[in-house]
C-alpha cells in the first residue's frame, strides 16, 4: 500500500497531495483508511519532485458508515441535543 498519492483535480486545475493513514479509535471512522490533503502544486512534475514518495493518481479511501445505527438511538442510547429546539 503506497501511503502518499498525487491526484489532478479538474475543477482547480492542479495537483493536490494526500497522505494516507488510519483513523484513531475516537473516530466514528475508527480503523478505516483516513486520507489527508498535505500539498498542492501547478504541475505533476513539481509535486513528484517534493513527493518522490506518491504515486500518481486518484485513490478512494473507501470509507463506509455501515457500522453506523440507521435511525437516531433512543430510549439510553444517544439523543439529539437539539431535539427540543424545535
């Protein structure tokens, strides 16, 4: 698994740079792959140069929230703060 990638982004017009990792415990995405934005660059050939390490094209973290309730927890579970601002 290559852990940096340098992707072109046709609505800016230029090369960004995302590192990958995991996401910690704390997180509703908790062990599943995090990708964070690092860099942007004019050109491919500028960001290969400060990131020999990425390989060049788009990756999809593929996150999924699956293991995530359907519906709003009730009754002990979680409840909107803000439900009797309505």
């Amino acid at each position: 698994m290559n852990d940096w990638t340098i992707e072109y982004s046709n609505e800016y017009k230029w090369y960004s740079v995302y590192e990958f990792g995991v996401y910690p415990r704390s997180s509703v995405l908790a062990g599943q792959t995090m990708k964070s934005y690092r860099d942007s660059f004019d050109t491919q050939e500028e960001a290969e140069k400060a990131y020999p390490q990425a390989a060049v094209g788009y990756r999809d973290p593929m996150n999924t929230f699956h293991h995530l309730p359907d519906e709003e927890m009730t009754e002990g579970g979680y409840n909107d703060p803000y439900e009797d601002d309505w």
